[in-house]
C-alpha cells in the first residue's frame, strides 16, 4: 500500500464524533480540509525536507562515503549496510540527463520520487539490467522524443 492510499483510508476513519453522527457524516467544510489535509500533507513534509538541505544545489548527486547509523534518519531510518546518494531534481527549466554506470556484480536501485512522496520509477538492476544507461527525466509537460525518458509527475524529484 502506498503512503497516499494509507493516508486516505486513515482520513476515512470517524475521527470525531458530532452529537451521533460519524466523521462521514461531516460538514462540507469540515470534509474539504480533511480531503486537503490528505493532499497536502505529501507536499508540505517533502518541502521542509528540501529546504532542509537548500544549501545542496539542484540536479547534483551528493555521495554519502560511510554507511548510515541510527543517527541518519532525514527522512526515514536507512538500511545499515547500502551506500546512499542523493539529489533534488528540478525539472521545471528542462529535463535532467542521468547515467547509470555498469554495476558489475553489485546491486543498484534509483528511485525516483514525486513531490507526493510516490516512486514513480526505479532504475537498477531488477530493471534495467547490469549495463546501466542513460535517461533523460522530464517534467510534466516536457516533451521528448527519447525512448528512455522518464516522465516525472511533479516539476520537482
């Protein structure tokens, strides 16, 4: 289940009662800022997350060198034994190109997350092979005529 799916049906949930009627039975009002409240939530933690690191610039990769201890917990706990890089995308003035070199005999996975914390691509072994590759990631409304392009679902990855 998705974190979008797990956040609604939670949403769905009678959080409050109003005399005897359930939190189905809200007010209009009431209603649109729980639905709102759902939508945004994705947004609003992927944007502190990003502006906590706004002194990296966009499209670059930042290698860690180390493996990551309970300490490394930006956004959720890492595994202990992989190697991590990371990089905020900003597709909005053009597509990014990205390259996978050959992983040999190690295992290697790129996701690609939208702004609404929903991978919307994986690159890696399982997917593409060991060869690695090149591809080109383009915003919403990009077009392209590469075979390999991604298309992102928000301006921002």
């Amino acid at each position: 289940m998705d974190r979008r799916t797990l956040l609604k049906a939670a949403a769905s949930l009678p959080l409050v009662r109003i005399g005897a009627a359930m939190a189905a039975d809200l007010p209009p009002l009431a209603a649109a800022a729980r639905d709102a409240w759902i939508f945004a939530l994705p947004l609003i933690e992927m944007a502190q997350t990003r502006a906590r690191m706004a002194a990296l610039p966009a499209n670059r990769l930042f290698h860690k060198r180390v493996l990551a201890t309970p300490k490394d917990v930006s956004v959720t706990t890492p595994n202990n034994d992989t190697l991590y890089s990371s990089a905020w995308l900003n597709l909005a003035n053009g597509p990014v190109r990205l390259t996978i070199p050959p992983s040999g005999d190690r295992y290697l996975s790129v996701a690609l997350m939208d702004m609404y914390t929903n991978n919307f691509a994986v690159l890696g072994t399982r997917t593409i092979g060991r060869d690695g590759g090149s591809f080109t990631i383009l915003g919403p409304g990009a077009a392209s005529d590469d075979p390999l392009a991604v298309r992102a679902t928000t301006p921002w990855v």
